[in-house]
C-alpha cells in the first residue's frame, strides 16, 4: 500500500523526476535501439495559503461551575504555516 501525504511548499519547492518507459516485448527485426528510454522531469511545486495550526489540537479545558459571564476560559496560539507570506492571524 503507497502512503501518499501532501507536497509542503514551505519544506520542499521542486522535484526532479526520472521517467523511465520499456517495450515490453523487442523491436522489430533490424532496429537496434534500446528497448527503454528515460527523461528528466522537473516539477515546481506552487504555494498555497493554508490555514493556522493550533498546538494542542483539540485543547481540552476544565471549568468551574459558576464562573462570571464573560470570564476567560483559555488562550490559544495559533502559528502560520506560510512563513513566506506576510499576514496576520486574527
């Protein structure tokens, strides 16, 4: 089973492949090519703006009961993964 997770643009920008194709049977009688032939690929991952990740996720909190409407129950932080993007989390 292949495990396929997605490309990070801010881990890797670019890929080089190698592409390899094989006859599965010879040529015709008289030609004397290889029977594979191969080509470098070169991808070019793009970014995309993803959303912030909270650590911990999920945070669970433990309250009182009876606490005052309004109280302050917890504070998440929240960072953003585009560290190439200037923008703020709000």
């Amino acid at each position: 089973m292949l495990c396929v997770e997605p490309i990070d643009f801010e881990l890797t920008r670019s890929f080089m492949l190698i592409v390899e194709a094989e006859n599965a049977i010879p040529l015709a009688q008289g030609i004397h090519l290889p029977r594979q032939s191969t080509a470098t690929v070169s991808v070019r991952i793009l970014d995309i703006n993803e959303s912030p990740e909270f650590n911990p996720n999920p945070k669970t909190i433990k309250l009182e009961e009876g606490l005052p409407v309004r109280s302050l129950l917890t504070t998440f932080t929240a960072q953003d993964p585009d560290s190439f993007m200037r923008q703020s989390i709000r």
